[in-house]
C-alpha cells in the first residue's frame, strides 16, 4: 500500500473505520454479502472434557477456511466432577458475551468517531443447579441472571457508551429466544 493511501485511511480504536465505511457501502449495494454461517466442531475427549475446534465459515458470498483452526477446551472444576482442562460451557457463553460487547462497543464507538482509551468489564450468572440435575422443574438449566459490569474510558457519555454495546449479536442472541435445531445420528 503506498504512503497516500495509508494516510487516508482513517483508523478510531484501531478500527479502520475507511474499510468499514466500503463494507456498509458494499453490503447496502449488494445485502447477501450480510450473511455468514460460523461453524464449530465438538468431540467429546473423556468426563467433562470436550473439544472445540473452529475453523471454516462462510462469508462474503465465499467458503472462507483459516490457516489453522482455534481449539477450545471445555471441561469442568473439579466441584463439578471434571479435571479444570479448560473454561466450563457457562464460562465459554460468558466469554463470548464479553468478547462480543467489547467488540460491539469499539467498532461502533469508531464508527461514529468517538474515542475509546480503555474498556474493561466483569460478567457474572447465576445457575441453579437443581435444574440441571432435574431436582426442580420450576428451576431453569440455565442461566438465571447475567450481570455485566463496564469500565470505560472515554469522553462518550454513560447513555452513549450503553447504547454502543447494545449492538452485540451475542447480546441479542442471549436476549432473545433463538430457533435451534437438534438432529441426532446414531452410529
């Protein structure tokens, strides 16, 4: 890229808010490159030990593959009958909720120009365990209340700030009821 064209690139947040720009540009012009398909694969390793690996996704119209796969780990603490090889699957929802609020806030900070020097934030839920153990059927398997803390450094306002992060598919995902479909193949 030559020295013109990186200084015209505008970067907030370490957003390249230039290429975001193209991208709502393209995707207004032409909305099936708005859909994407992740994917992740899940063998099941000894306890509650299990194995994700991501790699593939669709894309921008195309198959896209990645160089090498993430692998994520999931197992218990040893409380909960595991040997803590990785994150619990609560854990894992809490990191994806996280990870997506952060992103959700800087990249719509940049978008509309604002600054950001620092986010942290905490995540805490509450589970029940007498609905996973079918001990209680008035006590849900999951989740009974999330409570996200954020600290944020910026001269955005709290009411802005709170409103960047209510973009977070995560977000929304976890809100809203979602259709999932269960198939099981028995071999």
């Amino acid at each position: 890229m030559s020295q013109q064209a990186t200084q015209e690139q505008k970067i907030v947040n370490g957003v390249n808010v230039s290429q975001m720009e193209e991208t709502i540009h393209a995707v207004g012009e032409q909305p099936e490159l708005a859909q994407f398909k992740f994917r992740a694969n899940n063998e099941w390793q000894d306890g509650g030990h299990n194995r994700t690996s991501v790699k593939n996704y669709h894309g921008t119209c195309q198959e896209i593959e990645r160089e090498k796969p993430f692998e994520l780990d999931a197992d218990e603490p040893p409380a909960l009958l595991g040997k803590d090889k990785g994150a619990n699957p609560a854990e894992y929802l809490l990191t994806a909720l996280s990870s997506c609020m952060t992103t959700s806030l800087i990249y719509h900070a940049a978008a509309r120009g604002i600054e950001v020097d620092s986010v942290e934030s905490d995540y805490e839920g509450d589970i029940n365990l007498r609905g996973f153990l079918n001990l209680d059927p008035k006590v849900r398997k999951g989740f009974e209340e999330i409570r996200v803390k954020f600290k944020v450094k910026s001269d955005a306002d709290k009411k802005t700030l709170n409103e960047l992060v209510q973009n977070s598919p995560i977000l929304d995902t976890v809100r809203n009821p979602t259709a999932i479909k269960v198939e099981i193949v028995t071999q």
